[in-house]
C-alpha cells in the first residue's frame, strides 16, 4: 500500500478519499477493508471516508458529500453561495447538484437531481467542484428573497465576477415551468430592467402617452465638444431628456464614473437629464409622470 500518495490525495480533498480512489492506486479491496476495521479510515458516506487524524471541517462534508454523488456532482445552492467569498455567508447546510442522485436528504446533505449543468455552470473552488456564480444566484433563489439574490448578483458584478448579461442569459436558458428559483431570478430581471417580458423603453413611452404628453424624440443626439451622446426620449424644444436607466445604480464603478460624466455635460450644456429605473416606472408609474410634466411645463418655450 503506498501510504504516500494516498496522503497526497488526502491533501488535495480536505482529508477525503474514497474506495474506487484507493484501487485506482492499486490497494486491494481486502487492503480497504483492513484499514477501515483498524480505524485508520473513517467511514463517511458509502465508499467514502475520512483519513483518521485529519482535522474534520465543513468543507471536508462537503468534498465527501460531492464525492459520494459522483458522477458529475457538485455542491449547490446555499453551499455554493458560502463556497463562492463575493456571497459572504456562513457554511452550515450541505447540498449537493448531481445528474443521477436521486433527490432526498442523505444524513445530513441535501441531494439536487439535475438534467441541465453544462460547463458553464461548473467551478472548482478549494478544489471542491462548485456551481458556478450565475447558477447558484438562480438556485438560491428557492430560498432567499429577491432583494437579497438582487444584491448578490450586484456585488458579483461589481467583482466581475459576472454581468447582468450573461446573468439574464443564463436565466433563459435554464427557465422552465417548475424549476425553483427562476422565478426570483426572473423578478430580479424585472427589477433591473433587463427582462424582456418588462420592455422598459415600451413601458416608458405608452406611459407618456397615456398620460396625454407630446411625443418625445427617440435616440435623440447631443454633440457635447467631441463627445456625443444619444438620450433615449427627449422634448428638444424644452431642453428636457428622459433615460431609462435599468442599471442606474447596479453596474460596476468604471461604468458609474463614464454614467455620471455623461450626465454631468449633458446637464452642463443646458439640458436636464431625468434618469429613471424600471422599478421606479413600475412601482411609481405617477409620480415619475408627475415630475417629468412639470418640468416639461416650465421649461416648454410656450408652457404647457
């Protein structure tokens, strides 16, 4: 038995090997079964077990726990989340993602069955094999709001760990009826504007009609010096721009600075800029219609 490379092993997987490991290395079934009865393996899940003196930790479960679920298994959802730093929460509850499992709570783990975990969905962390960013922010929101999945996917973005791009991407393509947590992910989309079923630009302009106000310019361009700039709905006559902002104060820090200097020259060249979000426009539909008529009506040549 070669005791050195299964101490290697160990030290790669928190302390964990299992069965088809050691024969892999050559060890006998018979030598296995020696070394469990002497305690110098500790049983774990079927097949998998613990080196004795090996410090038993929360990621060690966890590495078991994808290794008992094997093929193709990976810890998901809340266990994920506290895998991945950017989530800064706390390990506890061990869940495991696989294609074959069948899904029922073994022991202490949580078991996930799935059909759909392409490449993109799969990291390595710590050398435990994780979901990816995009799949455990979809995942976890079976069980955590949509303001706190909101603010996860904010930070993972910040980190640039991820965009809302390829967020929403991933969202479509995993949607389906009955899978949990599309459903908060998809209301986080609403959210930021970036849902297709929302159509914030469409919303903005039936709400301007509605209310009985001129038809604004759509695109409409500004030429600042040698910048120029296009406003999504604008009343030129009054100086008076509309941006629907879906991302206002959810994109990463390079993308607020060049937001707030294209601001800040279109203001300077004598035309005000309203910014609003999709919620604003969802959940405040009135007011927001309230302020941008009174300041088409006072800055209108010929008042409104």
């Amino acid at each position: 038995m070669d005791l050195a490379a299964l101490d290697r092993l160990a030290r790669r997987q928190h302390g964990v090997v299992t069965t088809a490991q050691l024969l892999a290395l050559g060890w006998s079934a018979s030598a296995v079964s020696r070394m469990v009865a002497s305690g110098r393996l500790v049983r774990l899940h079927h097949g998998v077990y613990r080196l004795a003196g090996a410090p038993t930790t929360w990621r060690q479960l966890v590495m078991a726990a994808t290794l008992a679920a094997e093929p193709n298994a990976f810890a998901c959802h809340r266990t994920a989340a506290a895998l991945h730093p950017l989530f800064n929460t706390r390990g506890g509850i061990v869940e495991v993602l696989a294609e074959r499992t069948p899904r029922h709570r073994a022991g202490s783990v949580v078991r996930h069955r799935t059909l759909d975990l392409p490449a993109v969905d799969r990291w390595v962390i710590d050398g435990i094999p994780v979901t990816a960013v995009n799949r455990t922010l979809i995942d976890v929101g079976r069980y955590w709001t949509v303001g706190r999945v909101w603010s996860l996917l904010d930070h993972a973005v910040r980190d640039e760990l991820t965009t809302y791009e390829s967020f929403e991407a991933r969202v479509h393509g995993l949607a389906r009826q009955g899978r949990n947590g599309i459903g908060t992910a998809r209301e986080v989309l609403l959210r930021l504007g970036l849902d297709g079923t929302w159509g914030f630009e469409r919303a903005m302009r039936h709400a301007l009609r509605d209310a009985g106000l001129p038809k604004p310019t759509r695109e409409f361009r500004v030429d600042i010096g040698p910048n120029r700039y296009y406003i999504d709905f604008a009343y030129p006559e009054a100086n008076l721009g509309i941006e629907c902002d879906s991302t206002q104060w959810h994109t990463l820090p390079s993308q607020v600075a060049a937001g707030l200097k294209r601001a800040n020259e279109i203001n300077g060249s004598g035309f005000l800029l309203l910014s609003y979000s999709s919620s604003q426009l969802r959940d405040e539909r009135e007011a927001v219609i309230a302020e941008i008529s009174r300041h088409l009506r006072e800055r209108s040549p010929g008042r409104m």
